[in-house]
C-alpha cells in the first residue's frame, strides 16, 4: 500500500497480552491485560520512527471511527520521559487513540521486532496476528484483518 512495505504476520496466534508493567495515559503503572473485555490495537511505535510518524494518522482516524469499542492504544518505545511522546501526540492532534508509554521497553521486548509492529488482539486477550511494519489502518486492506480479530462497528 502506500504505507510503504508491511507483512502479516499469524505465527504467534494465541499469545496472551503482555502482563508486563507500562505508564498507561493517566500516568499511572499498569498492565495491558487490565484491557480484556474489548479487542485491542496494540501499536509498538517511537518519534524516531519515520514508518511509525506516517502511519500514526491512520490509527487515530480508526481510533475515531471505533469509538468505545475497541481499545486503540499507541505504546511508545521512547526510552526516558512520557512527555517526549506525550508531546508529540499532542503536536499532531492525535488524542483518541490511548498514549501508553513503555519507558523500558518491557512490552517491545516481549513483542519483539522492528518498529512499527501492531498486534491485534481479540477481546479475550490474545493475539489473532500483528502487522510488521506501516500500514493504513483506516483503510481497504486494515478492515478484514481488523474483522478477524473482532473490531466491529
């Protein structure tokens, strides 16, 4: 797409979210699996990551268009302060999606690979694929992936 190159990635279905402690946008500890009930856009991202800053635009429009039935959530991989993410969502007018911050990298390392990844889980908890780098995920080619993993309207 005009993303630029992304793949799919289906060999870690069934993994269970990340437990591992992350800031979530109130500023307080908490874990991912705190999230179960509705399915989750997990976004692996940072602000030195050209594909993520292209892409970032397409998860808020989803983010908007989901409303409360999904948990969209951009988990920056910015070692140090939230404010640097936080700052940069900001300048760029990205407020619906959920600014989470991984300060050490504890849930990317769990994910693992490149940034962006994108792992979609289903509203149990668990991994029903990822998305290794950027892609439209307000577009023609997000929908059906999106479906799978439960995101309705």
């Amino acid at each position: 797409g005009k993303h630029g190159a992304y793949r799919i990635d289906r060999s870690r279905a069934g993994t269970v979210i990340s437990g591992e402690p992350v800031m979530a946008p109130d500023g307080e500890a908490a874990a991912l699996t705190s999230l179960a009930g509705k399915p989750v856009l997990l976004n692996l991202w940072a602000t030195w990551c050209a594909p993520c800053i292209v892409e970032l635009p397409t998860i808020e429009a989803l983010a908007r268009a989901k409303g409360d039935s999904a948990h969209i959530i951009l988990l920056s991989q910015d070692l140090g302060e939230a404010a640097v993410p936080t700052r940069f969502l900001d300048e760029r007018g990205i407020a619906t999606a959920q600014n989470w911050h991984d300060p050490d990298n504890a849930v990317g390392l769990a994910v693992g690979g490149q940034l962006p990844t994108t792992v979609l889980y289903d509203r149990e908890g668990r991994e029903v694929l990822r998305v290794i780098g950027a892609l439209d995920w307000a577009g023609e080619e997000a929908a059906p992936l999106l479906a799978e993993a439960g995101f309705g309207r």
